[in-house]
C-alpha cells in the first residue's frame, strides 16, 4: 500500500477533527492535547508551532521528541487495522494516535487512554 498521500498530509489539517470528534462526544481539547503530548513527547508551544507551520504526518513524528515507550501496549482495531500488527513504523503511528482519539471519544478514562 502506498501511504505517501497520507504522510504529506498536514497534522494542522487534521488535528481539528480530532478535536471535533472529542468535542462530539463531550470531552475536551486539553485531552486530546494531553495524547498527543504522551504519545510524542511534545509541549503545548512546541505542538502549537507544528500547527502554525503546517507540518505534515511524517515530519511531525519524525521530529518528536520521544515517542512514549508504552506505546507496544495501545492494541485493537482502527479503520478496519489491527494497530499492533502494523508493519510500516510511520502509518503505525498515526494509527496510534487514531486509536488514543478514538479511546477519548468512546468515554475511555484518561489513566486507561494513557495506559497509566
């Protein structure tokens, strides 16, 4: 499968659906932020200046600062895709991340999402 359409993509292009399927579900911006920051290691400003510069899927993981090493423990399904079997490292991330917002709109806990 060529995933290259969706690393171009921009993560500020996509991020206000995040919000908005949070939001939907009556949960909040700052929790969605609050995942972003556990899976990638980035800070509000940092996060704040990749929107700002557009930048795309496959930057915005390449340049995190430490993806979470919990991460082998988000596991299920995301768009027909079982996350832990995801062979292509990037898109596997970017499921990761589906995954995480898809826990926060379905009413998961914080500390189960976060997988504290």
């Amino acid at each position: 499968m060529n995933n290259t359409r969706v690393y171009q993509m921009s993560f500020a292009g996509v991020y206000p659906h995040y919000i908005q399927k949070a939001e939907k579900k009556n949960r909040t911006k700052d929790e969605v932020d609050t995942i972003i920051y556990w899976l990638t290691g980035y800070d509000k400003q940092t996060l704040q200046q990749l929107i700002d510069n557009k930048t795309n899927f496959e930057d915005f993981f390449a340049q995190a600062p430490q993806i979470n090493p919990n991460v082998s423990k988000i596991t299920g399904v995301i768009c027909g895709y079982r996350v832990e079997e995801i062979e292509d490292g990037l898109m596997q991330k970017i499921r990761y991340l589906d995954k995480l917002v898809d826990e926060l709109a379905k009413g998961k806990a914080m500390d189960k999402i976060l997988r504290t």
